[in-house]
C-alpha cells in the first residue's frame, strides 16, 4: 500500500468479515473534515445492535503538540458501539458518533483506551449518557494490520458513562470506573441503564 486510496474499502471489509452485512449506514460531513460513515450492523442472535464508524482511520492521529502532521505515521483507528436494541432509540447516535470521529480532526485530539469523548448532551433521545469512555480494542474486531510504515487501524469499543460517571472518571481515572462497573454487574450495553452507585 502506496496510500491510502484502498484503506477505507479494507477497513469496511474488515468490519463486514466480523460483524456481517449492515443494514444501514449515514454519512456525515463537518466543515474542512473528510465524509465520515456510520455502519448499523443487527446482531440478533445476540439482541444487540452494533454502530461503525468508517473515515475516522483515514488519516493518522496527530499530538496535538507536534509542529507538524505527519501523513502517514500515526495511530488509526474506528469507533464501534453495541447496545442492546429495541429498547431505545439509539440509531439517533449516529451523527454524535460522527462527531467522535471527526475530532482528531477538527479538535487534534488523538483517540486512545482510557480516554474520553463528550458529547454535551444525550447520546441519543432520553438518554442518560452524554459522554464515551474508550475501551480497549481487540476483543470485537481485530486491529487491521497495514504494512510498514502505516500504523494498524485499531477498532476502539466505545463504553456510554452519565455524567457522574464521566466526572468520577475524571478524577478516579477509567481503570477505577471499569471496575466500579464490573463490582456491580453493569451491563454496559444496556441504553436505558442507570449509573452505577460511585460511593464507597
């Protein structure tokens, strides 16, 4: 690979390889960014429903604090949520699922596990979240792996927090709130569940 005119098209191939066919897909474009795709992908074997984001691992992801971009080095990757479906209205995540995306570009953040991204308001109608925590990637889809010097696209699980989570987060750090979730059994894929008791 020479560029990245073929990255996208294998990215999508990726994703289809593990998550099946989508049924849906919107496409989103913000001011000096490039087109940002979400993928719906319907898992109901196992009742959830999946989104993708496919443009975000265009590009690498920059320090903010560097002089200079560098086109080609740099960490890559994808955003994927699950959630349980039929129990919100959650494919109104897309656009704010573009918006998580298209920040290394617009904000020069760089996107890694551990990490936060807020939204500011609800993920989708009625929701309790408005803010992610970046999982650990790997254990869904596996990190694409492109050939020397492009670093792999990475496919980064998103987790929903409330807003207490995401405040507890901030000063216990997520290592801490993963924890607090698993202590209590918390299923994070639910779209109606509550925050998870912070207090010791």
């Amino acid at each position: 690979m020479t560029d990245t005119t073929d990255l996208l098209p294998r990215v999508e191939e990726r994703l289809r390889a593990t998550l099946g066919e989508p049924d849906a897909r919107a496409a989103v474009t913000f001011v000096g960014t490039d087109r940002i795709q979400v993928l719906r992908f319907a898992d109901p074997d196992q009742g959830l429903v999946r989104y993708a984001t496919l443009g975000m691992s265009a590009a690498p992801m920059t320090d903010p604090t560097a002089v200079l971009a560098d086109p080609v080095r740099g960490p890559r990757a994808e955003l994927v949520l699950s959630l349980r479906a039929g129990r919100a209205a959650t494919d109104e995540v897309l656009r704010p699922l573009a918006v998580f995306a298209a920040s290394p570009q617009v904000e020069g953040v760089v996107v890694a596990p551990g990490g936060s991204l807020e939204l500011g308001g609800p993920l989708w109608p009625d929701a309790s979240f408005t803010s992610v925590l970046v999982a650990e990637p790997g254990g869904l889809v596996p990190d694409l792996e492109l050939p020397e010097p492009y670093d792999p696209v990475r496919f980064l699980p998103l987790l929903p927090m409330t807003p207490n989570e995401a405040a507890w987060k901030r000063v216990r750090g997520a290592a801490a709130l993963e924890e607090r979730w698993l202590i209590n059994g918390t299923d994070l894929r639910d779209p109606r569940r509550t925050g998870v008791p912070l207090t010791d």
